[in-house]
DNA sequence: CGGGTTTGACCGGCGC
DNA sequence: GCGCCGGTCAAACCCG
C-alpha cells in the first residue's frame, strides 16, 4: 500500500493527536465514524506527495468526502485546515502501529496520511470509477462502431444505387447514340459485337478500346487539371509502346484483334503490359480483392529479402489476370499487390471495386497518355483527375518495363487537404441523396474507381465520370469537410487505414465483410485480412 | 480425391 | 554467347 489519506493540520501537535487509530476517533473511514471537523481529506502518497501535482489545477482531484466531523484525543477540532496546492510536502516516517504518515507543508501546515480501510475503500471507489469510466468509453466506441457500419452500409446501398444508374444512362447513351447514326459508334458498336463472337464472350478487353474520342479525354482534362503533357494535349498516343507479345494469342494471352483497329491491338496488348500496383499495410499475406486467386509461383527478388508471389485469377478458365504479392524491404508491413490484366468473366460484387480500379487506372494511363519525352508521366495526372483528394496518392511510372500505376494507400490523405479542394475539383458526383452520404478520403478511390469503370461498362473512367457529372452536378462537397476531422483521427492509425482501405474497397462491390465477402471470394491466404470491423 | 501450395526447372528478355 | 533476372510451368506435396 503506497497510498493514503491527507488530512491538513495547523497549530498543532499532530504526532500527539494519531499515535493510534483509537486516538483518531473512528476506524479511517471519515463517512462513518468521524464526528467532527475535516470537510476535505485527499490522497496521497507514502512519501508524502500529493497524487496529484502540487503545481497544476488540483482541486478537482480532491475527493470531498462530505461534511466530516472529528475530534482529537485533545477534543481539538481539525477543520478548514486544506493545504495549498502548491504547497510542497515533506514526508515523515509513518507510523508504525496506524500507518499515519505525518507530512509537512512548505507552509507550515502539518498533513496527515492514512495507509489503510480508508485508502483501500478509496481506491475501490478509483477503481470503480475508471471501470464507469471505461465502460463508458467502451459504450461510446460500440457507438461509434455502429455508427461507422451504417456508414459503411450506406456507402455501399449508395454504390449499388449509383452503379444501376449508371448501367441505365449506358443504356441510355447506347439507344441515343443508335438514334444519331453515327458512323463511328456504329461500326465501333458493330466491331464490338464482332469482339464479342469473336472471343467467345471475352468483352472486357473491349472495355478499353472504346475509350472514345480523344476530344472527351482532352475535355475532361481541361477540367480536372491544369497538368498537361509537355505536348498540350491528352490525345491517345496508343502504340508507343509496343509488345513482341502483342501477336501472341495463347489461352492467357490477349485474343489477337482485328487488324483493321491497329490501335485496338496495341492498347489490349498494353493493357496485358499495364499493371497497377496497390500498397497497402497489412500483416495479412494477401489482401482481400474479392476474386478467386491460385499461386502458381514464388521468386525471390533481386533487391529484396521478401519472396514474391504469383497469383493467377481462377474465377474463370482462361482468365489473364494475375497478380504478384510482395512484402516491402524496407517497411515489411507494406504489402505491394501488382494486378495485370482485366477480367474476362463477370465478377462478384465484392471484387467489383478493386478490378475496376485497376482497370480505370491500367486504362486511365494508356488512353489519358502515354509517357512524356521523358519516360515518366506526370505522377499527378491520374491523381489529380480520379483522386483528386489524395494526389500523394498515386504514382505513374512508365520507365519501368511496364507502365505501372502504383496506389499507394499506406499514406492517410491530409484532412486539411480535403477542405482545400474546390468544388470543382469533385470528378463524380453522387446521384443518391446527400443526407446520409459519407465518404471518407480512403474509400474514395475504391469508389470512384469502381464507379467509372463498372466492369461491363464500356465508357472509360473519364467518360463516365464526365457523363454523370453533366446530369448529376456535384452537390455534396460539404460532406467531406464535415467528415475530414473524424476521418483524420480514423485513418492516424496505418494499420487501421490499410484495412479501411481494403475493407472499404471490398465493401463498395457491394458487400459488407460480415455478409457478403465469403471465403470463396478469396483466396485461403487472404481470410485474415477481412476481420478488421471485428476488431 | 480434388484443389491449392511449394519449389526446382525451364524459358525468354536483356545487358554486357 | 553468356549470365542474370523475372516470370512461368509442372511435378511433388499438402490438406481438408
């Protein structure tokens, strides 16, 4: 027992009055038997210090005990005799026979300390105070979990929502455009379906040949960023980079094109060459995408202690896309998921949101533009036009062997960022109603990526982010100031934001972890990573 | 027993 | 041509 009561005396012989506990007149605790006198007793310390500090705002440390009465051996009342706060104490020896411990304020005052029942009861009363407290917090984060699932929830009631709208104005362009007779879409339309008999039903490579006029990138471009390729324009360079595969046509290469489209068969035999890497922290070996993977490989890397994994999408016969798996030398919690290709089969809700963002991202590198005079794209472009509150966000290489995008969601985007961002800068507006909208900085990019490239969509991710803000105007952008200071607090912790991140991204396909994201959507290594709400 | 993983072999690109 | 390296294959193995 280290800790005890204060009791304050002045002009006094304190050593005469507590020699023992019947001197005292009551057994310690002053709510029962003390008759007069001390109206405020506190706790302290052994050696005498005052547990809370002499030097701060300390009253409201003091446990008044109420009205107490006492009388001395002495019949000398002990009553008004509270120390200054800041007055420094200096502890005596307690007494042996009834643990009184007599201190000595700086102001001549004599305390008292009291080292049994009386600090004992206190310190139960502590305890049971911190557990209120605690039980409290405890409520108020239950609360907060609530509130962050229904959240969560809406967002994605709000996704479907979006993504059906969608679906109708693509229905609705494609009767429209039927109606125009436009030369171009028709034998675009008419080529597409020749694709589709031709590669038995493989549309979605497709997908990203009908990326339409360069004018609408441009345009869209002129909106989003002032950052421009040294030439001043966004137009398709499609082709500048050419694969010695792009002929190849084996059952995970890309079905070869017809030849009357050469820019259709170098941007698919591209797409097979973009890759879009996603960093995420996360101790789990894979993250959790929603689809169906089987390792077929394993290499260790030059430069890097940490093997890599290959996957190999097995959702479908014959689907190309596959997937490595790497750990980060130098921050080992950093895991690098690197996607290449795009689906050929339809996907289930819960990988809808990570195969469109990558395949926005593949398709927003090749047709945005190609890299610049000197080999590396401008790393804000894709940043600025589809993630335009996280421009750290997201990096774009095309010095490497292949042009990658990296995702890079190890980083909590800067709230004060969010607020700065002018309303125009908003690229996809929500067609759903505002009042329950939210939307944090880490599921932004899940759902505007899976927004604009809907897998059997066959806009681009600028297109359709620019059709639906000319029906749809943005509206909503208060949301995100609102949100940025919880959302800062939510995503200060890595951990906690990769599996936002992550989960986020599998709940925009449409599904919720606690439902909808069964084990058969993953592989058996990437189980672990969907249990985060749990936590 | 079927599906997934492991792991060494193999292949092709690339630089020297 | 040779070696390095990234990527893939496939037999062996594991596991439920």
């Amino acid at each position: 027992m280290d800790k005890g009561w204060c009791l304050t005396l002045k002009n006094s012989d304190p050593t005469g009055f507590f020699t023992s506990k019947a001197d005292l007149g009551f057994n310690m605790n002053p709510r029962l038997n003390v008759k007069e006198g001390i109206d405020k007793m506190f706790p302290v310390n052994l050696n005498g210090r005052e547990e809370h500090s002499t030097s701060s705002p300390a009253d409201e440390k003091r446990v008044v005990l109420g009205e107490v009465d006492f009388f001395s051996d002495k019949n000398r009342p002990i009553k008004d005799m509270a120390v200054k706060k800041e007055d420094a104490l200096t502890a005596k020896e307690p007494d042996v026979n009834t643990g009184l411990q007599l201190v000595t304020a700086n102001n001549g005052s004599d305390q008292l300390t009291v080292d049994d029942g009386v600090s004992s009861e206190v310190e139960d009363k502590r305890a049971i105070n911190e557990l209120t407290q605690l039980k409290v917090e405890l409520e108020r984060m239950n609360a907060e979990n609530q509130r962050l699932r229904g959240m969560l929830s809406q967002v994605s009631s709000n996704y479907s929502a979006l993504q059906m709208h969608l679906v109708a104005l693509m229905q609705q362009q494609q009767n429209s455009t039927a109606h125009d007779g436009t030369q171009e879409r028709e034998i675009l339309d008419r080529k597409s379906q020749e694709k589709k008999e031709e590669n038995g039903g493989a549309t979605v490579q497709r997908q990203f040949l009908d990326l339409g006029p360069a004018r609408e990138i441009d345009d869209l471009s002129n909106t989003s960023t002032e950052e421009r390729t040294p030439s001043g324009s966004l137009t398709k360079k499609i082709g500048r980079v050419e694969s010695p595969e792009s002929d190849s046509c084996g059952p995970n290469k890309i079905p070869k094109l017809n030849p009357s489209k050469p820019v259709d068969q170098s941007t698919v035999a591209t797409m097979k060459k973009a890759r879009v890497s996603v960093r995420v922290r996360s101790e789990a070996p894979m993250i959790s995408d929603g689809c169906q993977w089987r390792k077929y490989g394993q290499k260790m890397a030059k430069g890097n202690p940490c093997p890599r994994a290959y996957y190999r999408c097995t959702m479908a016969v014959g689907c190309p896309v596959r997937k490595q798996v790497q750990r980060c030398a130098e921050d080992k919690t950093i895991l690098t998921t690197t996607y290449e290709g795009t689906h050929n089969h339809p996907l289930p809700p819960a990988a809808m949101a990570m195969a469109s963002t990558t395949s926005a991202a593949a398709s927003m590198l090749l047709s945005g533009s190609m890299p610049s005079a000197d080999g590396l794209m401008n790393p804000n472009f894709l940043a600025r036009t589809i993630l335009p509150y996280s421009s750290n966000m997201a990096t774009i290489s095309a010095s490497a062997p292949f042009p990658t995008v990296t995702l890079d969601l190890t980083h909590s985007p800067n709230p004060l960022q969010l607020q700065r961002v002018p309303p125009t800068q908003y690229q996809v507006p929500f067609p759903v109603p505002p009042q329950n909208f939210v939307s944090a900085p880490t599921s932004q990019m899940p759902q505007v990526f899976g927004q604009a490239m809907v897998n059997q969509s066959k806009f681009s991710g600028l297109q359709s982010s620019q059709n639906i803000e000319q029906i749809q105007p943005p509206q909503h952008h208060h949301s995100f100031a609102d949100i940025s200071a919880a959302t800062a607090a939510i995503t200060a912790d890595p951990n906690f934001t990769a599996a936002l991140a992550a989960a986020i991204t599998s709940i925009m396909g449409g599904s919720r972890p606690d439902i909808g994201d069964t084990p058969n959507n993953n592989t058996s290594t990437s189980n672990k990573s969907s249990s985060f709400l749990e936590n």
